[in-house]
C-alpha cells in the first residue's frame, strides 16, 4: 500500500526561502541585541549622569556650608575685635582720668597740690598751690599744669630732687585784645599743640599761652547760662563738652585742632550733663568716642557718606553745624561791657551783645563727618 507523497525540499527555491528566513532571523537577533546594548549604555549613562548631579550637589552644598561657616567666624571675630576696641578705648579712657602722679586732695586740704611716686606709693612732695580747691591737673612730660575753683591757673617745673617749681600764675592774663579776663571756676584742661585748652562756667572755651600771658576764647555754648565740663584733644581733633543750664542738657562740639575751627555738634536732644569726655580715630576712618557723666555714652562718628553704624539698630542722628559756634567770640556778664563783639553779632533789648545763632545748618557741607550713632 503506497503512503502519501512526499514533497521535495531539496529544490532550489526552498533552500533559497531558508536561506532568507534564517538570514532576516538573524538580523532581528543582531537589531535586538544592538538595541538591548543601547539601552544598556543609555541606562549606564544616565546612572553616571545622575551619580555627577549628586556630587556637583553634595559638594556645592558642602562648599555653600563651609561658607556660611566661615562667614560665621568672620562675624564673630569682628564683634570680638570691636568689643576689644571698645573696651580699649574704655580702659585708656577710665586709666587717663588716673595716669597722673599728681592728685588734688581732699577738702580738708583744699589747694594742695601733691607729687607720689607710683611705684613706692611715697609722698614725694607737697605744697598749698592754691587759695581754692584744686578742681583739675593736666601733665605734660615734665610740666604740671593745675587749676582751682578760683579761676587761677598755675603751670610747675618738676625740679630734679622731685619738687615743684612754679613758673607762671594766670592772675594778670590778658585777652588777645589786651583786656582782663575774669576768673570763673575752672572745670577741665587739655594740653594741645598750640596751647592750653580749658572750660570754665562762661559761653566760652579759652586756649591759655602762659609763655605770652594770652588767652584766646572761642564760643563752645549758644547760650549764656552754661559752662564746660571737658575738654579732650589729640589726632588733630579737638572734643568739648557743653551743658546748657536753661534745659539741664548737654552735647558735644569738636573742633580742628591745629586752627582751632569748629566743625560740628553731636546733640542727641536726650544727653544730660557731660562731665568728662575722649574719643579716638579708628583705621576704618570712624570715630569712637566715649562720654561720660549722668550717662556714659558710645558715640560712632561716621565717616562722610555713611549711613549705618551696622548690623544693629543703633540710633542715627546727624550731625549739626551751629553758625553761632563758628562765628568770633563774645565775651560773658561782666567782660562783655568791655568787649565791642564783631560784625556778626546783634545786639538784644539788654545792649549785650550775642552771636546770630542758625541751628539748621549741616556738618556735611564743612567736610566733616555727616553721621552719628549711639552704641
């Protein structure tokens, strides 16, 4: 019994037909395994593209930290350097009321003006300088100046076996017009390149040659009732304290110290009366100065174009430039009768003369510092 027939596949279109499927066969094997291998490579890609993201951000992050820390330290040594500062400024303040081996006494001994050796504590010498309380000592080198309650002003020579010498006694000075100055309670010196500056109860602030016998006045006072309590002066400035007796008040008028031209007020329209004041230059170009009193005081002058003192909220004010300060002086009670004052100045129902006062003007203008805050 003949099976079914059997077709031939050893024909050449069937082979041909094999040949063919096999070879698209292994092309789409071939596109598959190139496609997987891309993917792969893609994937691979985006793995190392993500792994640098991370880093670039891990590390931007770190360096982000590292400055912020490091901005943190420079703050903090920042504050540390100015509460240095300040408390340098403090210290050469309290320690220049006391560097002096000379110390009025007591009001048992009113007038006695005595010479101690700092190192022994002994007694070197002693004398009744005055015929009043001694209200204030100033010491140059080897020059001692003294004042009294009196008005009178006294200049001694410490001598080699440790006494003093006195060389001048202010009882006969004269104006620089030849006039006869009052005596007022002395209230404080300070010894400056062209003289010796002082502050007494009167509208002026006077600068004594005692080579020459002169005295020199400048208006520290836009009113007739006042008197100074302070007076410091170095690094060409010249600092003064002003107390106005009408308000219970007191501000601060500096001056240049080689012309003595007066530059501007601090006044802070709170100040109470202002006994004792100094001040220094910072390198920043600011100025720090210390006030002391009712209150005691920080005040940082700005430098011209400032207009904050920090990071903190401190109080600004602006400075002032009173006319009246700027303009000559005016003698006060009984001198102005034999003072003829100057075209700048007016005269009251009273026929005493006084100096045009403007209280608007700006510090700014006359090149000093514009800005002032209260630490």
């Amino acid at each position: 019994m003949n099976g079914p027939a059997v077709k031939d596949m050893d024909s050449p279109l069937d082979l041909l037909v094999v040949v063919v499927v096999v070879v698209v066969v292994d092309i789409v094997v071939v596109v598959v395994v190139v496609v997987v291998v891309v993917v792969l490579v893609a994937e691979a890609v985006v793995v190392v593209v993500v792994v640098v993201i991370v880093v670039v951000v891990v590390v931007a992050e770190a360096v982000v930290i590292v400055e912020v820390a490091v901005m943190k330290v420079v703050v903090v040594v920042v504050v540390v350097a100015e509460a240095v500062e300040v408390v340098v400024v403090v210290v050469v303040f309290i320690a220049s009321l006391n560097q002096h081996c000379c110390t009025p006494t007591n009001v048992k001994d009113g007038g006695k003006l005595e010479l101690w050796n700092l190192e022994t504590g002994e007694n070197c010498f002693s004398t009744l300088a005055h015929d009043a309380s001694v209200t204030g000592i100033e010491v140059s080198g080897e020059t001692i100046y003294s004042s009294s309650a009196t008005g009178v002003i006294k200049v001694h020579q410490v001598r080699e076996d440790g006494s003093l010498a006195c060389l001048f006694v202010s009882d006969e000075v004269k104006t620089e017009h030849g006039r006869s100055l009052t005596p007022r309670h002395v209230r404080c010196m300070a010894e400056s390149p062209v003289g010796l500056l002082f502050g007494d109860d009167s509208r002026n602030l006077k600068l004594l040659d005692w080579k020459k016998g002169h005295v020199r006045k400048f208006p520290n006072h836009t009113s007739e009732f006042s008197s100074t309590d302070a007076v410091s002066c170095h690094d060409s400035y010249v600092f003064t304290s002003s107390y106005d007796l009408d308000d219970g008040l007191g501000y601060i008028n500096v001056w240049q110290g080689g012309s003595m031209t007066y530059q501007a007020t601090l006044d802070d329209r709170e100040t109470e009366r202002i006994m004792c004041v100094d001040f220094c230059l910072r390198p920043k170009g600011d100025i720090l100065v210390v006030s002391g009193g009712v209150d005691l005081k920080m005040w940082e002058i700005l430098p011209q174009g400032g207009s904050s003192a920090g990071p903190g909220d401190e109080e600004l004010i602006s400075l002032e430039f009173r006319q009246a300060l700027s303009l000559s002086a005016t003698d006060s009670d009984v001198e102005s009768e034999e003072d003829s004052g100057t075209d700048d100045e007016e005269e009251d129902e009273d026929g005493e003369r006084r100096a045009v006062q403007d209280g608007d003007g700006s510090a700014q203008q006359w090149g000093i510092l514009s800005w002032c805050s209260v630490l």
